[in-house]
C-alpha cells in the first residue's frame, strides 16, 4: 500500500469513527411532553428587540450526572397561532447557561447568540413551532443548571406572540424568570417544553481538522 493510500485509509477510519459519534448522540434531558391543559401557562421567553424592547427569559434548572455532557442541541416548543414565520421573524436567539444554587438564579443573565430554525406542525390537535438550537458543542461538568435558548422577535401588544409551551410534569425548580432587573417564579409550578441531545460522558470530537485532512489528498 503507497504512503498516499495508507494516509487515506487512516483518515477515512477517523472519519468514519467521528461521524458516528454524532449519529449516537443520546437524549440528555427530556421535558419534551407538553402541557395542553385549559389553566396551562403560555411562556413568554424572548428578548424583545426594536424599540422599546425589553428581555423576558425564562430557564429551566436541569442536573448534569457524573461524567458531564457535551450539549449539541436544544429543543424547545413554541404555539402557533399567530400566522407568522418564525424562520423570517426569530431566525436567532440567545442561550443562556448559569449555575443553579438555589431556587432562583442568581445575578444578570449572560447571553450567547445563537442560530435558530423553525418547523411548523401540529401535536395533539395543536399548532406547534418546534425551535431548534443545533452545532452547540457545549461541556458542561456535573452540577445542576438553569438553561434556555430564548429567541430575538419584536414584540407585538396587538397580535400577541407566540409563546413557549409548557412542559407536562415539573423537574426539580419551576421555570424562573428574568425580567426588569430581577429574577421570579412568575409561572408557578411549570417548566418550559424542552429537550436536550448531545453526548453524555464527554466531549465531541471536533470534525474540521478530519475532513481538512481528508481533502488535502485530493490537491
């Protein structure tokens, strides 16, 4: 075997290692399951851009087990009501990621802009706008945290915004809020629909330096 093909043939085997790597991306926290009930709160979780605009996040806490995890991508569940595209009108957003050492965050947010996408569809009779935050590439060690992917729109006093639904069952703390300056429990004794994939136990490989390596022997 030439030196070419033997270099070849161990890039393609660290490819092949790596890409599935990712397709065994594992669910890491899983509040997916929404809340349809009558007296169910919708959760405004947005920053607000224009004028006038204002931030209204809203986290759930979350347990990080031993090993830690490498968060990829963050789910959540928004209604659909308003007759508008998310695509066009919340193509970005923000994550937020804090320690959690009580029942309410402590200190101002810190944000991470953040690349959305949209897909309209319907669950259980009801209009739904899943909202994706993928490519994270986030370790976080074992502990617990509060956690949202909250996105940029302009709020709206006479149509309303479309609101993140609520998950069915709480988890540890009810969502909490940021708003004006300070942190509530402004929704009571519910969580924010969301789900968490990634890796549990470590890192991801990082995939840029494989297929550069894969391309070079083509020049």
């Amino acid at each position: 075997m030439s030196l070419r093909h033997a270099r070849f043939s161990t890039v393609l085997a660290l490819l092949l290692v790596s890409l599935a790597t990712v397709s065994n991306a594992a669910v890491l926290w899983d509040q997916s399951t929404i809340d349809f009930g009558s007296s169910a709160p919708g959760i405004m979780n947005y920053n607000f851009t224009g004028f006038g605009g204002f931030q209204f996040y809203c986290v759930n806490d979350v347990t990080v087990p031993s090993g830690g995890w490498t968060i990829n991508q963050i789910t959540e569940y928004y209604s659909d009501w308003q007759g508008v595209d998310m695509n066009i009108t919340s193509a970005t957003g923000n994550l937020i990621i804090m320690p959690k050492s009580g029942s309410l965050p402590a200190g101002t947010p810190t944000t991470t802009p953040v690349s959305l996408s949209w897909v309209d569809t319907s669950i259980s009779g009801q209009g739904v706008y899943v909202m994706t935050c993928s490519g994270l590439n986030v370790n976080l060690a074992a502990g617990d945290y509060w956690i949202t992917v909250a996105p940029n729109g302009h709020y709206d006093s006479f149509f309303g915004n479309n609101l993140q639904w609520p998950a069915l069952g709480m988890v540890g703390s009810p969502v909490a809020t940021w708003y004006s300056g300070s942190w509530s429990d402004q929704y009571g004794n519910y969580d924010g629909a969301m789900l968490i994939e990634g890796v549990a136990g470590g890192a991801t490989p990082t995939h840029n330096g494989t297929w550069g390596a894969l391309k070079s022997l083509y020049r």
